[in-house]
C-alpha cells in the first residue's frame, strides 16, 4: 500500500475491513495501534480529515510509542465524525475521537462515488 501523507480537509475512504484485517498483526495493531471492534462501522464510508495527529495524552501507551507517547511512523490521522461508541469499553460515554492508520484509508478521487457517510 502506498503511504500518503493526508491533511486536514482531504477526503477519504475507510478501507473494508477484510483490507484493514490484513494489515494487523497477531495482537490486533498495526504499529501498536489498534484497531478497535467499533471501528468495523465507519468501513467503506467516506469522511474528510480532521487533522494528523503526532502524539497522544493517552496513559495507557505501548512502550513502543515512546515516553513522550508519539506516534513514530508519522502516518495517523483523526476523521471528522467518527468516534468510539465505547460498546466495548464498559459502556464509555467518553465519545473520543479514533485514530487511523493512513494504510487503512483510500484517498478519494473528485467525483468519485461512495457510500453516503454521516460526514460533517
């Protein structure tokens, strides 16, 4: 997969899952990012990019990351919309943004047909 470096504004589309699924390693991450049940519901529907994102204020952060909880590989992004429902998360109620791997996004051609999305 080619590795694009998204910005705010640009609109793409969330892979399907079973093309996301063959990015993930044996824990479930690609890079130590997870990718989380609820995020089965936003596949194959487009969003714009909210922004990219270069660390986290998360506490719980694989040693990977580093103690200042950055994302080394450089290539995750927020989309506007989407955010965990918390199902499985003991019922949270948080709402928090998801963070996306660019591999598990497909950048969209003006003009292109998609999925309707819920985009904001």
């Amino acid at each position: 997969m080619k590795n694009y470096k998204f910005r705010a504004g640009d609109r793409v589309l969330v892979r399907p899952p079973e093309e996301i699924l063959s990015t993930l390693e044996a824990d479930g991450t690609l890079d130590h990012l997870p990718f989380m049940t609820e995020m089965l519901d936003w596949c194959g529907k487009s969003f714009r990019v909210q922004r990219r994102v270069e660390k986290t204020c998360v506490d719980l952060v694989p040693p990977a990351w580093g103690a200042k909880r950055r994302f080394p590989a450089n290539d995750v992004v927020i989309l506007n919309g989407p955010r965990c429902d918390g199902r499985n998360h003991d019922g949270c109620k948080h709402g928090c943004r998801i963070f996306w791997k660019e591999a598990w996004l497909i950048p969209m051609v003006p003009g292109a047909s998609v999925t309707p999305s819920c985009e904001s």
